[in-house]
C-alpha cells in the first residue's frame, strides 16, 4: 500500500511538472506570436513610407516639374500659370522630411521597434507645422484643379508619361491619407506590446498623432473663413472653437449702455493671440464662417462669474478697457465654459508674463543707457509700464477665499494699462455690427435662410450625371463611417454628389452596399480596362483615412477674402 501511494505522489509531480512546462512553452509561443505581429506592423509601417515618399516624388518631377517643361508647356492650361504653389502646395517640403529624416528615423528602428514611438513624439512640431499648411490649401488646390479640369491634355500626359493607373486628384488626396494612417499602424503595435516596457512610449506617440490630426482638423475649419483679411497664423495655435450666445453691451459716451437683448449666435475660434467671432453656415460636414468680429487677446479682459438676476453658470463675459465693449458669451454647458474660461486664463497669464520680461529688457537697456542712474526696480517698472490683459475675476460668494485673492491680485497687476494704444473691437464694418436678427438662448440651431449678411459662397461640386454608371479605378478601403470600400474593376452608381470630389455611390454587385468614396477612384465604364497601371500600387496606406479626408476634401471653398483688415486699429 506504501509502495502504491508513493507512486501515486510520483505520477501527480510528473504532472504538475508537466503543466507548468507545458504553460512556459504556451507563454513562449504567445510572446513569439506577438513578435512576429510587431514584426510585420514595423514591415507595413516602412513599406508604406516608401512607397509615399516614392509617389510624392513623382508628383513633384511627373507633374510641378513638367509645368516649366519647355517641350510640355503647349499643354499646360492658362489659368495654371505661375499657380503650381496652389495647386501643390507645401508638397516638396513634405517631401524632404519625410525622404530625408522620417524614414530613415523609421528604418533605423526595424529591428528595435520598442524605440519608433521616439521618432513620432520628437518630430510632433514638424509633422503639426507640414499638414496643418498642406491641408488648409486643400481646397484651393483642389478649386483650381476643378477650373483647370481633370481632363485636360497636360495632366493626361502627365499621367501617361508616369504610367499613373490613378489621376492626378488621387494623388493630391496621399498626404492627407498618410497622416491619419500614422495612428492607426500606432495602435496595431501599441495592441501588440502588451505587457512590455515599451507600452509607454507607443501610446505617447499614439496620443502625439492624435493631437496631430486635431490640430490639423481644427486648421482646416479656418481654411472656410470669409472676410477676414489677414493670415491667421499670425495668432498663433488655435487652441479652442465652438459654438455660443453672444450679447454685446457698449458703452456710449454720454455714459448710457446699449445692450442687445437678444443674443447672437456666433461660431468662436481661440487662438492664443485671437478671439475670433464668426457666423457659421451649411451643415456640419461642410461648414463655412463668415467673420464677425475680433478681440486681440492683449486687449481684454475677463469676468468669469455673474453676479445678481444675471447671473448664470454657463456665463463669462470677454471685455474691452474701461468695459467700452462687453461681450457676454453665454456656453452650451458648464462644462463647456470652464474649459474656455481656463484656456482664456492660460493666454493672458502667458501674454502677462511676456510683457514682465519685455519690461525688464527694457528697463535694463535704458539704465545702460543712462550709464549711472539707479534703474527704477523691476517690479516697481511692471506696475507703471506692463499695459497687459485686465483680467477681473468676479467671483461668487462660495468660492474659497485663497482662489479670491489670487485672483484679485492679478487683477490689481494686469488692471494697469498705461503705454498701449486705445482699445477697440472691429467687425465686418470696422465694429460689431448691431443690425442682426436675434434668435432664441433656447436653442443653439440655426436656419439656412437666417441672418443673411450678404456673404458669398463658391461651392466646388463637379458637374456629374446623378445615376451614372462608374468604375474603380484602383482599391479603396472605407475606414471612416459613411464610406465605402472600392475594388480595381468593380461597377458603382452615383446616387448623389458632394462636395469637393466626394461622390455618393451603390456598389453594384456584392450586396449593394452605399457609402462616400473619392471621385477621383472613379472613371466611366470601360476606362479601366485602358488605362495604363502604375509602378508603386495603391496599398492599404492609401485608405487608412479618419475623418480628416472629409474636412478637406468635402469642405466648400468660400469665396476670396475681402478687404476687410485688423492691421489698422489692433
């Protein structure tokens, strides 16, 4: 019986043994698994890169190059003459930074893919600064080419020479593809890093790209603004927009203060040197902003709280000196306010202590000067010279007494305004116009027909037969909500037409399926079968588009900015 249970231990630790060999080898396998993953992510992820930096190469020589051509410039139609900055935009820059740093930043991480994440998080200011400029001209690209038309014997040549199955217009759309395929590729080794050290710094660059494409996004929404005359890149980053209520109050000189009873509702745009008031029309997937009005950031003020009957927790008023202009601002939610209130904090502070060192630079350079006087002390010279932003933050009964007088303090520093020009606000007109309808707080909708100011329009749709049968002239794969998947080949009806190269189609076999697809994937009936294929293939790079394509290529151009400047009395 001994002899039996001693045996009966030994086959139990043969088992237990066996099991736990049997779980190292299965984690083994599944770590293995996930390296060979990783492995082929890397492998797409330079792959493409190539293959991007290959076809913006041969845009530049196949087509902006062939327009100085002398042997080509019978072909090349007027009104594309001296234009072929509009109609490339920045594209060469891109070029060199993407053939000169980013791929080979990305090829020296293949075999340590633990490190590509680095390589998005220190080139985030480079990739902000190319596609931000790259997709606001978008849309006059893609103006001019419509004026030019897509047919025209230059760009067929073009096409013929590069032996491009894709036209011109296709390729246009590649940078604005590559840019939203970086996030993607991102998460695909970021799934598969799982448990590893290297989690960190891919999900940092997952977060870059992402604020990337938002920044790029928020840009385009500016590119749709009619009437200011000026470069708004000049404000510097846009950092908040959205819609609100707006009252104006102004203050007359017989000391009488007209205030419009009924609110406006305006589309506002924060940038750090810029309060834009603008007046938004069309629908939400093809917005344009007609500009109403501008504060310089340097020039106001800010009373976070009401007090007393008007008092309103979604409330903040934006104010010019002496309060010669108040503009209550009322936020669809709290929530929505706080965000501005404290963004609107973060400027002027930042603005506020520009202005200290400036005035410091400035104190020093004339105690240099006078060569022996004792120079007035800094702080002394902030309080008698800094005419920096009022900022007055009027706050309600509950708030803690710390948050009062901190804020009170900054209000006795930044209340001063001694060296600066007088203050004032310009609209369309030179100020705020006071004519408009009013509309209802109740509500943040707006009608088409409301309100209108007389600002015109230039849409981009493309004359096409609604109901046409077209054919795929290259693989698209959907990604956004709304699009479609197209194969080489494959038949589709047009239901309907958008904006700016974007056609509503019923694929035609397969189910029947409806979605948004580029124009430019498409081609009458038969075309496919003569027309010549590329070198480099339309690969999956090519369609891993987010939303982003949609803001730029479905957006209406607006019509060309009027003379309408802030340079004057800013």
């Amino acid at each position: 019986l001994l002899y039996v249970w001693s045996c009966f231990l030994c086959v139990q630790h043969v088992e237990v043994c066996f099991a736990q060999n049997e779980g190292v080898d299965s984690g083994l396998q599944s770590l293995e698994i996930l390296q060979d993953k990783k492995g082929h992510v890397m492998t797409e992820l330079i792959e493409t890169e190539k293959t991007y930096v290959h076809e913006l190469y041969s845009i530049i020589q196949g087509y902006k190059k062939e327009m100085t051509n002398p042997e080509m410039k019978h072909l090349v139609p007027h009104s594309l003459y001296g234009k072929a900055d509009i109609l490339f935009g920045n594209m060469e820059a891109l070029y060199q930074f993407h053939n000169d740093v980013f791929l080979q930043d990305l090829q020296n991480c293949r075999s340590t893919p633990e490190l590509v994440g680095t390589c998005f998080v220190q080139r985030k200011e480079t990739f902000h600064k190319l596609y931000s400029a790259y997709c606001m001209n978008k849309p006059k690209s893609e103006a001019l080419r419509l004026q030019c038309a897509s047919d025209n014997a230059f760009f067929k040549e073009c096409q013929r020479k590069l032996n491009h199955k894709l036209p011109l217009d296709a390729y246009l759309l590649k940078p604005v593809q590559r840019i939203t395929k970086y996030q993607l590729l991102l998460k695909d080794l970021l799934k598969y890093s799982e448990g590893s050290g290297e989690q960190y710094e891919l999900q940092e660059a997952v977060n870059t790209m992402l604020d990337v494409l938002k920044h790029v996004n928020d840009s385009m929404h500016q590119v749709s603004i009619t009437g200011f005359h000026g470069s708004l890149a000049d404000y510097g980053k846009l950092l908040l927009q959205g819609m609100f209520n707006v009252w104006m109050e102004k203050k007359k000189k017989e000391r009488m203060r007209e205030l419009r009873f009924k609110p406006s509702q305006r589309y506002i745009f924060l940038y750090e040197h810029l309060v834009l008031f603008t007046k938004k029309y069309g629908r939400d997937d093809n917005p344009s902003y007609a500009f109403k009005n501008a504060l310089k950031t340097s020039q106001i003020g800010l009373t976070e709280n009401f007090k007393g009957s008007r008092g309103d927790k979604r409330k903040f008023e934006l104010w010019l000196h002496g309060r010669t202009q108040v503009f209550i601002i009322q936020a669809p939610s709290t929530e929505c306010k706080d965000l501005w209130v404290k963004n609107i904090k973060q400027v002027l502070l930042q603005q506020f202590e520009l202005l200290k060192d400036e005035s410091k630079r400035q104190h020093y350079e004339k105690y240099e000067q006078l060569n022996g006087v004792k120079p007035q002390s800094p702080s002394s010279r902030v309080r008698h010279t800094i005419s920096g932003m009022s900022w007055e933050s009027r706050r309600v009964a509950d708030n803690n007494n710390h948050s009062r007088s901190e804020c009170q303090r900054a209000s006795r520093v930044l209340g001063r305004r001694a060296t600066f020009p007088a203050l004032r606000s310009y609209g369309a007109n030179g100020e705020l116009s006071d004519h408009e309808d009013g509309w209802s707080t109740d509500d943040l909708s707006q009608s088409e027909d409301e309100d209108d100011d007389g600002d015109i329009f230039v849409n981009t749709e493309v004359n096409t037969e609604v109901g046409g049968s077209y054919v795929a002239l290259g693989d698209y794969e959907a990604v956004d909500v709304g699009e479609a998947s197209l194969v080489e080949g494959q038949p589709v009806q047009v239901l309907r037409v958008g904006c700016a190269g974007w056609w509503y189609v019923r694929c035609l076999g397969g189910g029947g399926r409806e979605g948004w697809v580029p124009a430019a994937y498409l081609g009458p009936n038969g075309r496919v079968h003569h027309t010549a294929r590329s070198s480099p293939s339309v690969s999956s790079q090519d369609s891993g588009t987010g939303g982003l394509h949609h803001a730029i290529s479905r957006i209406s151009m607006a019509s060309n900015l009027s003379s309408t400047s802030l340079d004057g009395g800013m």
